[in-house]
C-alpha cells in the first residue's frame, strides 16, 4: 500500500516565492545608457506582438522589434524609441541590449 502526504496551506504558503514591487531595468548600447532605474512595469514589442512585463514575470528572453519603449516608474511614463534589441528578463531584472 503506498502512502502519500497531503499537503496543507501553510506548506503551500511557505513554498511560495516573494516577488518585488518593482522591477530593475536597465537599456544600454555599447556607448550609452539610456534606463538604469526601478520600474513599475515595461512594455515593448517583438514579432508576436506587443507584451507588457511585470514583477514576479517568468524567465524571458525575446529579440525586440523597432518600437517604442514604455517604462512605469513611480515619477511617470517614460518612453524610448528604439529600432530593435534583445531583452532578458530574470528575477525581476529586465536587460535591453541595443545596437547589437
């Protein structure tokens, strides 16, 4: 006979991962720096379409299209024309690489 555990909330609870508020975003070239802040949120596009990243987002890597950059910080929307790029995302650390 096998026997198996149960699990309850409270060890469902304390598996949980925590997850910032915010995010750290950072776009770059390899001369310049353009965002090196905190972010709410950010948005971009890739050949699937435009898609939005939060905090507490999977894992992601996407090439960028030529789109407009929208950043959510606590001061307001800040934007940023950009002609395509690769974006990394990983624990709530979002990387822009341009002119690549």
């Amino acid at each position: 006979m096998d026997s198996f555990k149960v699990s309850d909330k409270t060890d469902q609870q304390t598996n949980k991962k925590e997850h910032s508020k915010s995010l750290k975003v950072r776009i770059s070239s390899p001369y310049q720096i353009y965002f090196d802040e905190p972010a709410l949120s950010i948005s971009g596009e890739n050949l699937t379409g435009p898609f939005d990243i939060l905090p507490g987002h999977h894992n992601f890597i996407t090439l960028l299209t030529a789109c407009e950059l929208s950043i959510k910080t606590d001061n307001g929307m800040r934007k940023i024309k950009i002609n395509g790029g690769v974006m990394h995302v990983k624990t709530d650390m979002v990387t822009v690489f341009l002119d690549i």
